[in-house]
C-alpha cells in the first residue's frame, strides 16, 4: 500500500484509457487543446470522447483515500476539470467536442482554445510513464509576485524572474529604487 495522501503516477497499464489516438486522416494536422469540464465529469468526458473517436489524453495519479473502515487506492485526474483533445483547428472539429455531457468549453479566448504545444504533452506522457513522483504546483509566470517557502528564506517577497535558466528572485526598495536578485534554486515558491 502507498502511504496516506502520497501521489504516485499512473504509467501504461492505465495509458490505454488515458490516452486514445482515432484513425483519422486529419490527425497529422491535429492539435492538442484544454477542454474543460464539469466538476468530477473527467473521466466520463473521456470516455464519451473516445466513443466518438476522438483523441484523447487525461493524465491519472493513484492516491490513496482513507475511509472511516478501509483505505483504496482511487486513479484521479492530475488536473482535476481538465481533459486534453487532439483535434484539426477547424470550427467543425470542435462541435463534437463541446456537444459532449459534461464538457464547459475549450480553454481560450471566448472558448476557442488556444493550441497546446505537443512538447508540454510528450513531457506530461514521460512523467506518468517513467512514474515520477509529482504534486499540482501552483502556476508561476515570470513577473508574478511570489513568496519564497521553507529554509533560510521563508516568507521574503519578491518578482519571479529567470535569467540564463535560473529562476531568480528580485528583491526590490521601493524608495531608492533599488533591486537585487537571489538565486531560488531548491526552494519552494507560491503566488505572494
């Protein structure tokens, strides 16, 4: 049994309902795109889609839930209202999809979506796959005022930036108009 409340990926035992690819003639012109759902409606969207022979992707963590008489290892979504469809960037391609029980509207400007690069779900499909131990981390953008979490460091504030490929971050006096950056390699950052 896994310890209580330890996230372990799910690799491709799972895969095969996690991830479908239709035979369509359009797939080499297909692209991923975010398509949110109702609450706890992930996996039957999924299902539902793959029915119609469309491609899917809904990564899945086993987590071990604890009941009052027994504990159960439960496959539940990593992003949780979130299933990913590869489908032609056409208006015709998406009607499938939004017709579906339990789909909201694709991630995006007015529900169009915005196309999700193919690297960002190859990376996705290689954690799961490989089984690395992972968490849902709070989203970071460079700009953002972030809070440094744990060690030495804990509670300083200050602008998430990245230089050469090291997040950093600077550490602003207002009054002088001085700022100062720091190395945040190793440490825990959340939204300030």
């Amino acid at each position: 049994m896994y310890p209580e409340g330890q996230v372990v990926t799910t690799a491709s035992a799972d895969w095969a309902a996690a991830s479908t690819t239709a035979s369509h003639p359009e797939v080499d012109s297909s692209l991923w795109f975010a398509v949110l759902t109702r609450s706890r409606h992930e996996k039957k969207v999924h299902a539902s889609l793959v029915n119609e022979g469309i491609t899917t992707f809904l990564p899945l963590v086993s987590r071990v839930h604890k009941w009052s008489d027994r504990r159960q290892v439960v496959e539940l979504p990593l992003f949780s209202c979130y299933i990913f469809v590869r489908i032609p960037q056409l208006p015709a391609a998406r009607i499938p999809v939004l017709r579906t029980l339990g789909v909201i509207s694709f991630v995006g400007i007015q529900g169009r979506g915005i196309p999700i690069p193919e690297s960002q779900i190859e990376d996705l499909r290689t954690l799961l796959t490989h089984r690395v131990p992972l968490e849902p981390h709070p989203w970071l953008k460079v700009g953002q005022r972030v809070r440094i979490r744990g060690g030495c460091l804990d509670g300083i504030e200050g602008i998430l930036a990245v230089s050469d490929g090291n997040r950093k971050v600077v550490i602003s006096v207002d009054t002088i108009e001085k700022s100062l950056a720091i190395s945040v390699k190793g440490y825990d950052l959340e939204p300030a």
